[in-house]
C-alpha cells in the first residue's frame, strides 16, 4: 500500500475556535462595518475563555482582513467579506434583492451572446426545458417549474459559448433555486411570464441579439 505521508489533521484551538465564532457573526451583519466588538472581558464572558485566546482571535480576524485594532480605543469591524471566499460561500449568505441583481446583470448577456453563438442543438434543448417549464407552471408545481426554469436560463447560458459566463451563472442559479423555494408559494408568476421566455427563444433562434436583449431585460424586471 502506498504511504502517501499524510500529515494528521490539525485540532482547532480555542482561539481559531472563537475567531471563527466571531467571523460568523460579522460576515452575517451581526456587527457591522465601523461597529466595535465587545471589550476583551465581555468576549472571555460570552466564549468562556481566556485573555490570551481572545487576543489571539482578534489577531487571526485582523490578518483576515476583517478587523483592526486600534490602540486604546479597541477593534472595530473593518469588512464583512474574507478575502479570497469561494464565490459559492458568498453568495450562500446574500440576500435575495443581491441575488437577483446579479441574476439580472448576467440573463440579459447571456442572452445576448446566445442569439449570436447558438447552434441547433442549443435550441432542442431550450425548447425542451421551456415546454417543460410551461407544463410544470400549469399544473402549480413549483419546485419542478423553478428548476426548468432554471435549466432553462442554464442553456442560454451555454448557447453563449462563454465558459466563464456558463459557470457563473450555473454557480448563481444554485442559489436562486432556495431563495425561488421560499419567496414562491405557487406558479403563478412563472404563467404570467411565459409568453416573456417565448419571445426570448424566438429572438436567439432568429439571431437577433438586439431583441434577445430586450426580452431578457424584461424579465429579469419581472417577479420572474
């Protein structure tokens, strides 16, 4: 058997432990940017831990990039996001309103660039995912209508044959999913834009990005 040298796993300390304790609250807005965290006795108070595990929290979310510390006066949240996050655990913690923003940025040029890239074969699936989410729509069954939906935007996304704008949205949509699931209670919306999806296909089979770009944008300004 090959002794591949793996070293052992590396137990957290109780400081790793209370900065990343602390690092959940901040990122999540439980302190916000310019707000000062509690003083050293109330942080060894609510983690249960001592002065010197405290300090060297603060140190560890100081070379985050998340806090400084100011002598005398105490640490105060510098930023709410840790350099070098995965894009996936980012946008795991955006609201829906930043999502959706996003979301519109990247459907109106993906779009555009489908109606000029598209082959055939883009087109069977597209119109196979639409029909679907029609027919899921009609019969109010939300979770399978929001993913057709979703596969649908996906194949324009990869009828654009922009592999970096392909990946980012899939990444995006993932997310949009869960927030669909929540915000929606049936189909309704998704009935009420339809003939929007249609015109959309019809505008990237015609090649006509100009009018793909049109329809995208007016439904990305729609409930969906």
């Amino acid at each position: 058997m090959t002794n591949l040298n793996i070293s052992p796993l590396k137990r957290l300390s109780l400081a790793e432990e209370v900065a990343d304790r602390l690092q959940e609250l901040i990122v999540s807005g439980k302190y916000a940017v310019g707000q000062q965290l509690p003083t050293e006795p109330e942080l060894m108070s609510q983690f249960s831990v001592g002065r010197s595990s405290i300090r060297e929290a603060v140190k560890i979310l100081a070379h985050r990039g998340l806090v400084r510390v100011q002598q005398g006066l105490g640490t105060f949240v510098l930023s709410q996001s840790v350099p070098g996050e995965a894009l996936s655990q980012r946008l795991q913690r955006a609201d829906f309103e930043d999502l959706n923003e996003v979301r519109f940025l990247l459907e109106v040029k993906i779009a555009e660039k489908a109606a000029v890239h598209r082959h055939n074969k883009d087109i069977e699936k597209m119109k196979g995912f639409l029909k679907k989410r029609f027919e899921y729509a009609s019969n109010n069954q939300l979770e399978p209508c929001i993913q057709a939906d979703i596969n649908f935007h996906n194949a324009i996304a990869e009828a654009g044959k922009n592999e970096i704008m392909r990946d980012l949205y899939r990444t995006v949509s993932e997310h949009l999913k869960k927030s669909f699931l929540l915000r929606y209670t049936n189909t309704d919306s998704f009935i009420a834009t339809q003939h929007y999806h249609d015109a959309l296909l019809q505008s990237i089979i015609d090649k006509d990005p100009k009018k793909a770009l049109v329809w995208a944008t007016k439904i990305s300004n729609q409930p969906r």
